[in-house]
C-alpha cells in the first residue's frame, strides 16, 4: 500500500511551522495512542503512521529532503524511522515530546532520564508519604572537570571531522551525516587520559532525593522528579528521574480504583440473628451492624472510607463482603439443637430452598 503523504497523515499545510506540527502530532497521538484504544490494530497502525510523519517533518533535514523529493527521498542511509517513537504510557507524549502536562512545555533536546522502581506499603499508597531513595548517578569528574583528560592536559580537537563529531558523505543529490569513528562523536581526541574517570569525564556516585507521594497513587504508575536525571555533557542539558510506583498486597485489604475491599468471615448465628461487630478500615475500626438474615457475599458499604482520589477531592468507598462460616466439629449436643431448630423451620424462612424444591417438582413431575 502507497504511504499516505505526511502532511495528510497529521492534517497540516506544508508550509505548517515546527510548533504547529508539535500541536497537530500531539492531537493524531492522542487519538490513536494504543493505550487509548487497546486492541484496536486501525488505530494502532494510524499511531504509527503519525510517529513516522513527525519524525520526518520535525526534523530539518529530513524535513527538506522530503519537501523536495517526497518519500523516494527518505530512501537513503539515515533517514530511517524509529518505529518505537512515542510508542511509551499515553502521559509519555506529553512528557517526552511536549513537556508537562500542566504548560511545561515543550524540549528540543534533553538530557539522560533515569529509572528507579519503589515499593511501598498499602497504606502509604492510601494516605502519601515521602520517601528518601539513594541511587547511583552520573556526575561531572572533580578531578579533570569533566574533559575527560589528565590534569594538565587538554583534549584536542579531531582532524577527521575537526570537532563536529560527525563525518558528511556526498551520495548523488544528498549529503549524509555519519558519527566520526575518530572521535565516536565528542569531536575530541583525549591522548592522554583522567585516571579517576578514566577518559569518561564522568563518574558514578551514590545520589539521594526526597519523593513525595501523593495520597492515592497505584502501583505502575511513575512519578517524574525533574532535572534529577544525568546530563550529556559539561553543557548539556540535565534529565528526569523517573520513579516507578509498586505497591505491596495487605494482609485484608484489596484496591478497586479509590475503593477498598475488605472479606470479612462471620458466623452462622450472627448471620442469622444479627450482630453488631467491629471492622477495620485505613482510617480506623468502626462498628457496623450486620442484619439478621444476612446471605452469604452480600456487602455492606461504609461511606467515604476508602483511598483519596489522586488528583482530586474526597475519598472513596470501603465494600465488606460478608462470608457465612459453617461450623464444624460440632459436639452432640450442638447437633442435637441444629436438628430441633430445623424441625421447627417453615418455608418461609428459606425462600431460595423452597423455590428450588418447587421448581425440581415441576421438571421431574
């Protein structure tokens, strides 16, 4: 099938500027993104198709060739796509391509993003918490400030690509840019070496920082700490880190979004009589009264006990469902009582029984 023209794919002019392509992407990913539209292989495909149209029309030189030549333009070596562009959660296009949510904005470039997974309690998820976390981290070498070259010495510019870092090759009607394999791309040669860093002007070093959780968050989900991350170079600009949230199973509870589950076991007799018993919940016991009659798996709801809603006002639900335990080992005695007592039964008092018997009377009559 014939690629469908860039322009067309994310609805802008050619003569669209670089922040009007920024915005049309954003709204043709937004629409498609996989997260968005789970199974769905059309919008998938239409996800892609957007990611491939901005990566070409974002960048200048791709963007020209394909002005001048169309698709059979972008045929050559290094003007290939990256399929896996933007491919990250649905919040990823905002972080990644266009910056914050909340009006950050969007970067050119960025610096190296770090990843750090935390686990924390049940309740901490619930109420927030903040938590101190050590990791390791990449920073500027002391020793060399960072150049990479013995105290003393200075690196030297590459006379392969004198300091670009790039080698450009003329192929017909284009010019190819290819990393300079003198210098791998820093544009420097380092002849004689930092020993702390060994060349790197970087070295690795134990980082602390405060998180704040919020009251509310669920496990996968991530929290950005800007410019915690590692910088490109002694100018570059500095990364994000990227704490992913795990959240440990509770002895009782379960989460249902804000709401929390908790399976209580009561006995026979206060299932039958009633009873007015005690049930934890994150905020404290409370006393709730379970009616006489009470069916096994029904639930009762207690307002307003459950977990903030992230982001917004209020608390959600605590559900106990209730669990009828059957006695076992029973003494003589107990059995003697439980025949009488189902002696004296009526129908009435079990209408599930009764219309069953009815029921089997007629198929089998």
């Amino acid at each position: 099938m014939a690629k469908r023209d860039y322009y067309e794919v994310l609805g802008v002019s050619r003569n669209a500027s670089e922040e009007e392509l920024k915005k049309a992407y954003r709204k043709v990913a937004i629409q498609y993104h996989p997260d968005k539209n789970p199974g769905n292989k059309e919008a998938e495909e239409k996800f892609k198709e957007a990611n491939e149209a901005y990566q070409i029309l974002g960048d200048p030189k791709r963007k020209a060739a394909y002005d001048q030549f169309g698709h059979a333009g972008l045929g050559g070596q290094g003007f290939g796509f990256d399929p896996g562009f933007g491919a990250g959660s649905f919040s990823d296009i905002f972080d990644n391509i266009f910056g914050d949510m909340f009006g950050g904005g969007g970067r050119a470039a960025s610096g190296i993003d770090l990843r750090y997974t935390l686990d924390i309690e049940f309740e901490e998820a619930a109420k927030g918490i903040e938590k101190k976390i050590t990791f390791e981290k990449e920073f500027s070498c002391e020793t060399c400030s960072g150049s990479g070259a013995k105290p003393g010495t200075k690196p030297k510019t590459c006379g392969t690509c004198r300091g670009s870092g790039q080698v450009r090759l003329n192929q017909g009607f284009f010019t190819l840019a290819r990393t300079c394999s003198s210098c791998s791309g820093t544009g420097v040669i380092i002849e004689e070496r930092c020993k702390s860093c060994k060349g790197k002007g970087k070295v690795k070093k134990p980082h602390s920082v405060v998180v704040n959780i919020p009251a509310g968050i669920d496990s996968e989900q991530r929290l950005r700490l800007r410019g915690e991350g590692e910088s490109t170079g002694p100018s570059g600009l500095v990364g994000d880190l990227y704490v992913l949230i795990r959240v440990k199973e509770h002895p009782l509870f379960k989460r249902e979004d804000e709401h929390v589950i908790l399976d209580m076991p009561i006995t026979f007799t206060q299932a039958v009589l009633g009873s007015d018993v005690e049930v934890p919940t994150l905020h404290g016991s409370v006393e709730i009264t379970i009616p006489s009659g009470t069916q096994p798996g029904e639930t009762l709801r207690l307002k307003g006990k459950g977990i903030k809603r992230l982001n917004g006002s209020g608390y959600g639900d605590q559900y106990v469902r209730l669990h009828i335990e059957v006695p076992k080992n029973l003494t003589s005695r107990q059995k003697e009582l439980l025949k009488e007592f189902d002696k004296e039964g009526r129908s009435e008092s079990y209408p599930g029984v009764t219309n069953f018997l009815e029921r089997f009377k007629e198929v089998f009559k």
